[in-house]
C-alpha cells in the first residue's frame, strides 16, 4: 500500500476503476492525488481529461434548480 501512496499509476489506474464502477466523488479524489506527482505526459493531459469529463458529470447529474 505504501508504495501505491507514492505512484501516480498506481492512482491513475485506482481513478480508472473507480470511474468504471460509478464512484466518481472517489475518482475525483484519486485523480487529484496522481497529480500530486510530477506525471509525465501523457498520463498528466489523461488525467486532466478525466477529472474535466467527471466534474461535468457531476454537474449534470446535480443541476442546480
């Protein structure tokens, strides 16, 4: 577990599953973690991407009325 604290992939990969499992609030958490490290492209641009398409999920599941 410690060393998964420390890999970006390992992040990325954990955003990943979340993403596919519906978990998007914890995605977002994993995706701000993997940025946290310096990540080479193209895994930064990836998950910059990632983080855009699941904030505009968010936004359109919890419009405001």
């Amino acid at each position: 577990m410690k060393k998964m604290m420390n890999d970006y992939l390992a992040w990325y990969y954990l955003a990943d599953a979340q993403i596919r499992n519906g978990k998007f609030d914890q995605a977002l958490v994993s995706i701000h973690y993997a940025l946290s490290f310096s990540v080479p492209y193209p895994f930064k641009a990836k998950l910059l991407d990632m983080q855009v398409q699941l904030k505009e999920i968010q936004r359109q599941n919890n419009p405001k009325k």
